[in-house]
C-alpha cells in the first residue's frame, strides 16, 4: 500500500478556495483513530470533549494537560493521514502568554501533534499570536466555547441578537489577524456561519453551525452512537453500537455463569501427555 499523505494546513486553505469541504471529527485513542484515519477523514481532534464521553467527567473542566498529552500520543501514533489536534484544555493557555506556548509546545513536541486549539476571541490573540509565531499551527474555536459556557449562559445557539453576531465576527477578523489557520463556529446561526466563512480567507469548520461552513465536524462517539447522555440536535448518528456491545458483554457473562465458555476441548491450550506426566513427578 503506498504511503499517506499528510493533511497540511496549506491544503485546508487551497480545499476553501476550491469549495471542497473539509471533514473533521474529534477521536480520542489508538485503535478508533485507526478507523479514523482510514476512512479519509482531514482533521482528527483529540477534544477535552474526552472529559465528558471517555473519562465520565460532567464536563470539560477538570481535563488536565498531562490526561490530554496521553489521549493526544495514542491518536498521533495512529494516523498517518488525517492533520491532528491537540485540544489546550481549561487554564492551560487563558492565564499567560508563556504558559499558552508552553503548553502548545508539550503537544507538539510530546504528542507529536500537528497544531493546538483554543477558544475565545480577541482576548485570546495575544495568546494565538505567540504560539503561531513559536511554529505552531493554531485553530480557533468561537460561538458556543465550553470552558467558558456558564458565561455564555450554558450550552445554547451563540451569536443569535445583531450585536451579538457583530461580535462574533470582530472576533473572527481579530483571530484570522493573529494568524490561526483555521476557525472552528461553535453552535451559531446558519446565516450568521456563512457570512462569517464568506468574509474570511481561512477555512471555517461548523459544530452544528449550519451547511455554509467550509467544513463539519462531529463528537466521534455521537456519531457511533456510543454516548448515551445525550445526543445534540446537529449530530447524524451514523451507528448505535452500545446495544451492540451491551449485548455481546451480556452474552459473555451469562455464558461464564452457565459453564458455556469456555468449552473444554474447543479453548484449551495442550501440553503433551509426556510433559503433563513429568510436571506431575516433579510437584509429588
């Protein structure tokens, strides 16, 4: 099989301009971004979202850099193909400059990734500045940002009043001039997400943001169907494989509790008759 080409941030920008859409999902361990990898898929970020669908955490907020350096090592080492990013977690990059390239650094030079996401806006360029002009390919997150959604009100559509969009855009510019590659539109207006994509010359990536966006991506165990909290309007469950693998774990149990598995003959490893008899000899 001839080897893969690496996504870059180039072909992103040339995938905008030829109105080819770019596809993204977040993917959290070794063997899933595997599957990942092979579909075809252009991005694969490894979200502090594995708060919530890996780690049963009740949201974002308590996801550690060190956590994220792990789950980050797993995806890099599988994908060979897909562009990966290492997602700064809460309070890794909001308290100073030098503690957001820091940290952008550890995913990078860890992790092997191959850019850094943060929200926020225009407070957070001098962050997105410096981490870009340290080498590191920085994407942008707005409309609805996690870590900050008690702010914002809880988990809700972002950017639906005139002022509120007129922000959202000043943001936009404000992240586009620090140098990020690329913006991911957080649960925002249809309408809204495509003028903003219009304006800008880096490619936008819509959550639940509508069809304008230059690309779409989704939470990789909403799109299997194996996070049962809930599922958020925008997602497309592609598969339901919790009934699938509740069943199999079922069946296995009750085959254990039955004597069915394992079945004598069908299971065992051998040891040859001579050798079972010398074992026998050697313990008397």
């Amino acid at each position: 099989m001839a080897e893969q080409t690496k996504v870059t941030v180039g072909q992103m920008v040339q995938m905008k301009r030829k109105g080819e859409k770019i596809s993204m999902i977040t993917c959290y361990d070794y063997p899933n971004a595997l599957l990942v990898d092979r579909s075809g898929m252009d991005i694969v970020l490894v979200g502090d979202s594995l708060g919530m669908t890996v780690l049963g955490y009740p949201n974002t907020l308590p996801v550690t850099m060190t956590e994220m350096i792990i789950f980050a090592k797993a995806v890099t080492r599988a994908c060979k193909r897909a562009f990966v990013i290492g997602d700064m977690p809460y309070m890794t990059y909001q308290a100073s400059i030098e503690k957001a390239v820091e940290n952008a650094g550890r995913f990078m030079a860890e992790a092997a990734c191959d850019g850094i996401k943060l929200e926020g806006g225009r407070a957070m360029a001098d962050r997105v500045k410096a981490i870009v002009d340290a080498g590191i390919p920085v994407m942008g997150h707005l409309g609805l940002t996690p870590q900050s959604a008690s702010m914002q009100g809880g988990f809700k559509v972002q950017a639906r009043t005139s002022d509120a969009a007129k922000k959202l855009l000043e943001d936009c510019y404000a992240l586009e001039e620090a140098g990020v590659y690329s913006i991911l539109l957080e649960l925002v207006p249809a309408k809204v997400a495509e003028y903003i994509t219009e304006k800008l010359s880096v490619p936008t990536i819509s959550i639940g943001s509508g069809t304008g966006c230059d690309g779409h991506c989704m939470i990789y165990h909403d799109v299997i169907g194996m996070f049962e909290a809930f599922l958020p309007k925008h997602v497309k469950q592609y598969a339901n494989v919790s009934p699938v693998i509740q069943d199999a774990l079922n069946r296995m149990v009750t085959e254990i509790r039955e004597g069915v598995y394992p079945e004598a003959g069908k299971h065992d490893f051998k040891i040859s008759d001579d050798a079972f008899q010398q074992f026998l000899k050697s313990v008397q």
